[in-house]
C-alpha cells in the first residue's frame, strides 16, 4: 500500500513538470470481460466501471488537465440485450445523484456528447439536471458521450451545412474545418490531445473520428474497471514523451 501510494505520487511529480494534454479522450473498454473475469454478471463491471470514472476524477484533480470525455455508450451498444441497455441507462441518473456534491465540490462542468433524444427520457431529465446544476462551474468539463456515434455526427453536421446552404443562409464555398466544427457535438470544445483506450483493444470505434484527427493514441492492456490513478498518470507521462508534429518537421 505504502509503495503503491508512493508510486503514485512519484509519478504525478514527474508528470507536473511536463506539458499537460488539455483534452483526454477515454474509451472506458473492458467491463464485461472483467465481470466474466470475476464470474460476475456483465453489470457488476459496469458498476465497477463507475468507480473507476472516479479514480480518474480524483486523479484529475491534482492536474491542469480542462477536458475529460467518456465514451459511456455508442449508438451501436442498442444492439446489447435490453436488460443491459436498461442497465446502462440507469447509470446517468446514479451518477448524477451520487456525484452532484463531488462535482460542485471540484468546480466540475457536466456535458452530454451524442444523439440525446433518443435515450429514455429518465435518462434525459437526470443528464439534464446535472448539465444545469454544473452549468457555473469553471474547472474540469466532464463530458459524456452516450449515444455517441463519430460518424454520425459527420452525418449530422453535413445535413444542418446543406441545409443552410440550401435556404440561402450559408455559401458552400465558405466552408472550412473551421466553420464545420461549429456543426459537431463538440461545438466549442479543444480537440482531444490523449485518446486512452483500455481492454488491450487496438481501435477507434467510431469516437470522434473528426476530433482526433492529431491525437495521441494510448492504449491500456488492462480492463476500465481496473483503471488506477497510477495508469492516469503513466499514460500522461507517454503522452509527454511524444513529439507532436501536426504534419511539419
Ligand atoms: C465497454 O465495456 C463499456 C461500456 C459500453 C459502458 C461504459 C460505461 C460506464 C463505465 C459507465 C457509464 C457511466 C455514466 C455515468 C454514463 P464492454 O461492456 O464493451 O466490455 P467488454 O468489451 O469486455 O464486453
């Protein structure tokens, strides 16, 4: 335990002195074959996977770090047995209720990524309660991303630009990254800087594919709900060790 806490703190040292990612993006993988692991049913390791979003806000709390998003639920997770769906859907509400006063607390800013008409509207009214409660708070932007698709938010914000070009509002040669990005979700947020995927898988599944166009890719051979403030901190510190060239030399 000693060494462990120890560990920690000798890595959170070295990580302040260096630069700091604005932006972590977080593909939180891995909880069901971490319940199976355990012999659990596949919702124990999304309740682990809760404490571990909160491992990761304690160890946020020590850094400059202005953007964290989760990917929580995709828009092809509606593909899981409903039970599991529900399950999910739920958790937004917990988290919210159980997390408010942590949140004020921290100064943290709550934000939903995704198509949110289409979740259940239980699950709408709590996201909508924790964005408004928050909504003054200047630290951390906590983003979640719940039914999330990158390509469908390519679509959308394609559809909206036609749109207005058609009603005369908007010149297509006008369009640039810039003005195109104010279509996204992500409207006024930085791009993700550090991608951290974990479960050991080595891909992108649809998350923000026009956002991470130069991110740092991290990915984690270990399962969410095992995530640590350590693992935070030591994929910081891969992240300071990168050089970052945006196409130049
Ligand atoms: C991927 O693991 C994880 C998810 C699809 C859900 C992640 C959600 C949470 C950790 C909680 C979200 C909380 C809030 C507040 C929105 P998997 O089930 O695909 O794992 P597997 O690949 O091992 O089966």
């Amino acid at each position: 335990m000693f060494f462990g806490r120890k560990r920690k703190a000798d890595e959170l040292a070295q990580i302040k002195g260096g630069s700091m990612p604005v932006h972590i993006g977080i593909i939180m993988d891995g909880n069901g074959r971490w319940a199976q692991r355990q012999g659990l049913p596949r919702m124990a390791g999304h309740r682990a996977g809760m404490d571990a979003i909160n491992r990761c806000l304690e160890g946020l709390k020590n850094l400059d770090v202005k953007y964290l998003t989760l990917f929580a639920f995709s828009t092809e997770n509606w593909r899981r047995p409903k039970a599991e769906v529900d399950y999910l859907m739920n958790l937004p509400g917990q988290f919210v209720a159980r997390e408010l006063d942590n949140l004020m607390a921290n100064n943290i800013r709550l934000r939903i990524l995704g198509d949110v008409r289409g979740l259940p509207a239980h699950t709408q009214e709590a996201v909508a309660e924790g964005i408004k409660a928050t909504a003054g708070n200047s630290g951390l932007t906590l983003t979640f991303a719940i039914n999330y698709g990158a390509r469908e938010e390519i679509i959308r914000a394609a559809r909206q630009v036609g749109l207005e070009c058609k009603r005369g509002l908007l010149d297509p040669g006008d369009i640039d990254g810039t003005s195109f990005e104010s279509y996204l979700y992500t409207r006024g947020m930085p791009d993700p800087d550090l991608i951290i995927r974990t479960s050991g898988e080595l891909r992108i599944s649809n998350f923000l594919l026009w956002q991470i166009a130069y991110s740092e890719l991290c990915f984690l051979d270990i399962l969410w709900p095992d995530f640590s403030e350590l693992d935070l901190y030591r994929a910081i510190a891969d992240f300071q060790h990168r050089q970052r060239r945006y196409g130049g030399i």
